[in-house]
C-alpha cells in the first residue's frame, strides 16, 4: 500500500513539472519566447525580456509586412476613416491571442496542477492526463489548426470588410488581415481542447466526498477550472460586439450576429459539456457507495439472524437509512449560484450589443405611441 502510495505522489510530482515545463508549449508563448531571445542578443540583454514586451514586439512585426506592402503599392495615401477601422480590427484580433495566453498560462494550466493533479489517485489517470496535455502542446497541431483556421477567417474577413466599405480593402490590408488571422485561431483551439477535456475527467479516479459527491472541493476547482477561460473569452467579444455596433461601417447586421455567435455558442456548449461530465462524475460517486453498502446490506440480510437478530436488524436500518440519505443528495451543482454565473456569462456579450446600439434602445423607448 504504501508502495502504491509512493508511486503516486512521484508521479504527480513529475507531472506538475511537465505542467511548469509546459506553460513555454502554448502556441502564443512559442512566438513570444523565440522574440524573446531575438531581443536578447539583438540587445545583449542577460535576460529575456517580459512576454509583454515579446508580445508587443511580435504584434508589430505581424503588422509589418502590410504596411510595407500598403506603402510600396501607395495604397496608404489613399486610406480613409474605413481602412484605419480595419487596422484597428486587426490590432483587437491580435489581442485576442494575448487574452487567450493569460487564461491559460494563469488559471486554466495552474488550475489543473494544484487542483486537478492533486485529487487523481490513480498513476494510469495521470497518465491520460498527460497524454491529453501532450496533444495540447503539440506545435504540428498548433501549426495546422492555426493555419487553416486563419485562412478560412482571412478569407471571410477580406470579403466582408471589402462589402462593408463597398470596394477592395487593398492589398496591404488583405496582407495585413491574412497575418492577423493566424492569432485569431489560438483562442479557438484553446476552446476545442478544454471541450474534450470534461469527458476524460468522467473516467479518472477523484478524490471525493463521497457520501456528498456534488459538496466535494474538486468538484467545485474543476467548475472553476473549466470555466474560468470563458471569462476573459466572453468579455472580449462584448468589446468587439460593442465595436462592430458603434461603427456606422460595419452594422450589417450579419456580422454583428455572426460576432454575437462566436460569444455565445462556445460559452452555452462549454456550459452543457461541463454540467454533462460534472454530473457523470457525481453519480458515479454515489453508486460506488451505494452499491458498496447494498452489497453489506444483502449480506446482513442473508446471513444467520438466530445468534443476534436485534444487532443484526439495527445495523441493517442503519445501512439503510444510510443508503437513503446518499440516494437523496443532489446529482449536480445547478443551483441558483451557477444559474446565475452562466446568465452571466451568456449577457456580456449581450450588453455589448446593447451598448453599442444604444442610441436605437433610446429612441424604442421613447416612441410617442
């Protein structure tokens, strides 16, 4: 047993390593780290700089190349309000990909070595673990969901920002818009991966409560631990759904909607993916016991009750009244406190919306009828 004991805690100690090791493995660090290093012999610094700093730099040499492309062609001198907007945009997309760096590398992925790591007790789970978290980092992965991802926006931005102003952005901006696109993919590869994740944690081994599974501290961490990336996620599309409602170029409503979307549909299918696995997790924690106090049940039951009938029939009421109040405790966490954090999160980019349709609200409410 305490051998067992011992293989289990090297093992989540060798585990939290890789997860320290692998906070360098996002695809956003992977850029910011190589700058990073660029910015350190280019200035002979002793150290690399902070990731900011990387990040700032990096997001200027994204821009570069269609500004360049925009000056040599002489598009530039023929840029109006229109054109500086969509620089704009783009430089809101980039942040994106920094938004979605900060909720990994500072909530989810600590999150999942203090938290997660801590309550496995089974060395094969945090195996699985490590081979989800290995697909996670992978840079052939990465790479490719990024590129097509970021074709597939560019394609669909230079089109409908081309509508929106009413002739061709030009080719530095569609340069421009093609770079940009590539960070636009990270946050949603970020979201595909935390989407499978609540299905592996169905099949590992937890430490629970487990006469009250829905009351235990893990289960509560990992509420916390898949959601709190949406956060920032979801505040950062009210900001774009506020922007693309304030400017007059861009309130066709289907990219408003389409904005709107992108909000929502991650925010509600994360919500239902989570309470789905959390809800798997808890009943399978109460029929565990369950069945392992009808099994003491059955045997009382068919055991001889000549030598102790009165001891034996106490203990069985006591087993019983046990298995009741088990069999009655809740088989999820939906209360009125995560009802109330999931409205939360689905109004955010609502109130973008709202905001930036303000002046429209005002005038509804104050129709003469």
């Amino acid at each position: 047993m305490k051998k067992d004991e011992s293989a289990l805690l090297k093992r989540r100690a060798k585990l939290k390593q890789v997860i320290n090791d692998g906070m360098e493995k996002t695809f956003p660090a992977i850029f910011y780290n190589a700058v990073g290093r660029g910015l350190a012999r280019i200035f002979r610094l002793n150290k690399m700089p902070p990731w900011s700093v990387s990040a700032f730099v990096l997001g200027v040499l994204v821009f570069l190349p269609g500004m360049l492309v925009a000056i040599a062609t002489k598009e530039i001198y023929r840029w109006e309000e229109a054109h500086l907007f969509i620089i704009g945009l783009g430089v809101f997309t980039y942040i994106g990909s920094i938004v979605s760096h900060i909720s990994i590398t500072y909530n989810v992925l600590p999150g999942v070595r203090d938290d997660l790591v801590n309550s496995i007790q089974s060395v094969e789970d945090l195996d699985d673990l490590q081979s989800w978290l290995g697909v996670f980092w992978s840079f052939r992965r990465w790479m490719a969901f990024t590129i097509y991802a970021g074709l597939l926006y560019g394609i669909f931005s230079t089109i409908g920002l081309s509508l929106s102003i009413g002739s061709f952005i030009g080719i530095g901006l569609t340069v421009g818009v093609f770079s940009v696109a590539q960070f636009l993919a990270i946050p949603f590869y970020v979201i595909f991966y935390m989407l499978i994740l609540p299905s592996q944690l169905t099949r590992y081994h937890l430490n629970l409560y487990e006469s009250d599974p829905a009351n235990s501290e893990i289960i509560q961490r990992l509420i916390y631990i898949l959601n709190v990336y949406l956060y920032p996620y979801v505040a950062y599309v009210a900001v774009a759904t506020a922007i693309a409602s304030l400017f007059p170029v861009t309130l066709e409503w289907w990219f408003v909607y389409f904005v709107m979307f992108l909000g929502w549909a991650p925010t509600i299918l994360q919500f239902l993916v989570n309470q789905y696995a959390i809800r798997k997790i808890i009943i399978t924690a109460k029929w565990k016991n369950l069945n392992r106090l009808q099994v003491q049940i059955k045997e009382l039951q068919n055991g001889n009750l000549k030598d102790a009938p009165e001891t034996t029939i106490a203990r069985i009421n006591q087993l019983m009244d046990l298995h009741d109040r088990i069999s009655a405790k809740p088989n999820s966490i939906l209360n009125w406190g995560t009802g109330l954090s999931f409205l939360n999160q689905l109004l955010l980019p609502l109130l973008g919306l709202l905001l930036g349709n303000i002046d429209k609200l005002l005038n509804l409410l104050t129709r003469n009828p």
